[in-house]
C-alpha cells in the first residue's frame, strides 16, 4: 500500500478510532487509496502512528459501509466501485435526511443551502475528474442538500452519520456512467429543491420519498417497463 506523503497526524488518544476512521475514509473517498489497494496493518500503523486495535476497529466500519473488504486470514482491500449499490443507498440517504427536513426547512440558512444545492448541477473540475472519477453531478448535488439538511439538525449523530454515509454513495456512484436516469433524478430533485426553497415541509416529504423510491438507474427503468 502507498502510504500517503503528507506528515502523519497527531491524534488525540481518546478519539483515535473516530480520527483513524475519518482519515482512511478520506484517502479512500479521495482515490488517494485506490480501488482493490491492499490496507496491510503495519502500513496504516506507520503512517497514522496508532496501535493495530483503532484500525481494526476503522477497518470494520468502513467494511459496514462498503467501502473495505475482508477474506480471513488473507486480505483486506479497499472495495471497488459498485454502482448497483447507488439505488439502495440513495434509499437510505432520503430516509436520514428526512429526519432533518423539519428543522432544516425552518432554519434560513439551511434552507438557502439546500435550495442552492439542488437548483442546478455542481461544476465538474474535468482535470481532478481524471485523476479520480467523479460521481455525476446530480448525484453530488442530492448528497450536498442532505448533508445541508443534517448539519441543520439538533441531532449531533445525525449530522455525523450523513458525513459518512454521502461519501459512501459518492464512492459507489463514481463509474454508474450512462446507467444513471439523470433526467428523472433531476426532475426530482428539482422538485425537491422548489419544495424546500418554498418551505413547504408537506411537499419537501414527497419529493423525498419520490427520490427514495426513484429507479436511479435506467436499467431498473428498463426492467419495470419490460415487466409491466
């Protein structure tokens, strides 16, 4: 494993798993550690400066994300890209950032945020695009409201647990390419968008769980017009 060039962190003791987690999920997040890279304990020991249970503990987490992969007794890797996962994952995103639309609608700021996010797709920097693949914009955009919508949350675990679980779909997004139904995805979450700028908490609910149950990818599309 190439271990990262930049000095090792200082890590508060209390907090090593939570800081070990973060940092592995970044380079990972990153592409600074890439699909199907071998994590080998000693490595991760010399570069963050920590004991072998804090990475155990971090790799575990991250496996529950799908982002790591283990087969006993020989190997742990970084995961690739799955982009069937996007579905079910965009799921579970809507479900948690409904838990923060009531006080995000109400707080100005997140609001703004939100409504930001969603009126338009983000701009691709084409040159980072091909250092690391991307996941599409629309994608991007959906992640960047939820996590507004969470940080507005008096739920402190909330707002962390949508940190990790938007680079998660992000990861799992990066090569959905041409599968991806960006123009239902977008209606979508424009919809969502003109909801939540018009604080209308009723129809922001809707278009949530419209996108929840959203087909993303146009093969599923494809499958239920088949079947029907």
């Amino acid at each position: 494993m190439p271990i990262p060039t930049t000095p090792s962190p200082t890590l508060c003791r209390r907090l090593h798993r939570d800081e070990v987690f973060e940092l592995v999920l970044e380079a990972i997040v990153s592409g600074q550690l890439g699909e199907g890279e071998r994590l080998h304990d000693t490595d991760l020991e010399d570069w963050l400066g920590v004991s072998r249970t804090p990475i155990r503990m971090a790799l575990a987490r991250l496996e529950d994300l799908s982002l790591v992969e283990t087969v006993p007794k020989r190997y742990t890797r970084v995961s690739t890209a799955r982009p069937w996962l996007v579905r079910p994952l965009l799921s579970t995103l809507c479900s948690l950032a409904d838990l923060a639309l009531a006080e995000a609608i109400a707080d100005d700021a997140a609001r703004v945020a939100v409504a930001t996010a969603l009126g338009g797709p983000l701009p691709v920097d084409e040159e980072a695009r091909v250092a690391s693949p991307a996941a599409p914009p629309v994608i991007e955009a959906l992640v960047s409201a939820a996590e507004s919508m969470a940080t507005a949350s008096s739920n402190r675990r909330l707002a962390q647990l949508m940190g990790h679980f938007g680079p998660t779909v992000l990861f799992h997004a990066r090569f959905i390419g041409d599968d991806l139904d960006e123009v239902g995805l977008s209606a979508a979450l424009a919809a969502l968008g003109a909801a939540v700028a018009g604080a209308d908490l009723g129809a922001s609910r809707v278009a949530l769980a419209e996108i929840a149950s959203a087909p993303v990818l146009l093969s599923v599309v494809r499958a239920g017009s088949a079947a029907a």
